[in-house]
C-alpha cells in the first residue's frame, strides 16, 4: 500500500511474518517513517528500492494510519504538501492517475 501524506511518503507490506503481526513501512527519503512513527528503528540500505525500512506491530500501523485519516481537515490535499519538491513528486503522481483516469472513460 502506498501512502501519500502531506509529509511522508510510505509504502507499507507484509514481508513475510509467520505471524503476521509486523508489516513493513518503507520509505524512500530519509525521515518520512519518522515523521508517523518515532518510535521506529529505521533501518538503512542505499542498495534497495527503498533505502529506509523499518518492522513495526501491524496494529501500530493501522492506528497511525487510522489517525491520520481522522485529522484530515483540508478539502485539497496537494495545497497542505508545504516541501515544494515532495509537492512537485506529488504533482507527478497526479498527473499520471489523471491519465489513466481519462483512458478508461467510456468502456
């Protein structure tokens, strides 16, 4: 699952557990698994697709996420993304779920 936040941008898993109780959160800049959860130990490794991992309880997750859907209060999220870069990524992202949007119109 990919999570886009006004200042994180997350990719989160299931790698595997036997028990199913961790998943894991993914991160492709430095401090975006921190900024939803401080209390993670962030693992680095520049030679991933994701150079920043981190094993958390799966119902860590799910309450951090639930949170963050409960304090939305915005009615456009691309207005409250204040890093112009990660806006412009975000931008990026739009666009081309826009188009895909319009090549299913009609079918």
């Amino acid at each position: 699952m990919w999570i886009c936040l006004n200042d994180s941008f997350l990719s989160i898993v299931d790698k595997g557990d036997p028990s199913g109780d961790t998943l894991l959160v993914r991160a492709r800049r430095e401090g975006d698994i921190g900024r939803v959860f401080p209390e993670a130990v962030v693992s680095i490794n520049s030679g991933s697709d994701y150079a920043y991992r981190a094993r958390l309880p799966r119902e860590r997750v799910v309450a951090r996420i639930a949170e963050a859907v409960r304090r939305i209060d915005y009615g456009n999220f691309k207005a409250t993304v204040a890093e112009r870069r990660r806006h412009d990524v975000y931008m990026d992202i739009w666009s081309v779920l826009a188009r895909d949007q319009d090549g299913t119109r009609g079918r």
